[in-house]
C-alpha cells in the first residue's frame, strides 16, 4: 500500500487517505492507460484524469482524478483559499 495522503482543507492539514479499489495512478507514459480516479474510483484513462489537488503521496505529487472530482476540489480551493489568493 502506497503513502498516500488527503488534504483537509476545513483542517488545513493532511490526513491518511484509503483510496478507491483498482489502478491509481501519479503518472503514465502512456494517456489510453485505464486507470480509477483516486478520489470516487470511476474508471477513466490517464488522458481523461487531471492531476488532484488534495489526494497527494508522501512527496506531494497529487493522484490522477476524474472531472467531476477534479471540479469539486477546485470548489473547495474557493471555498477555503479565495480571501487569500484574491
Ligand atoms: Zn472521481
């Protein structure tokens, strides 16, 4: 089992993450490669996915998400990070 870890943005800390059964995946040469996304589990391929704000492994390199996921992190981003970065 990989480290992998899952920022808390209510906490602002990270916390242990159990991710979906199947192929998670940082990084794939190849973009057809079928892997889950990281964060609900859905099957997509590597092309498909985008790059996790918050489900990171121990080096913080972020897990590969499907899109729907990938638009509710950016959601979080705002909701937790939009005072600071505006
Ligand atoms: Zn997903």
């Amino acid at each position: 089992m990989p480290d992998i870890r899952k920022w808390n943005y209510q906490k602002g800390a990270y916390e242990p993450y159990i991710p979906p059964v199947g192929h998670i995946s940082l990084y794939e040469p190849v973009m057809e490669t079928p892997i889950v996304c990281a964060s609900c589990g859905k099957q997509i391929t590597f092309g498909e996915g985008y790059t996790s704000f918050a489900i990171h492994n121990c080096s913080g390199f972020g897990y590969s998400v499907c899109e729907s996921c990938h638009s509710a992190e950016l959601d979080e981003e705002e909701r937790y990070y939009s005072a600071a970065w505006r």
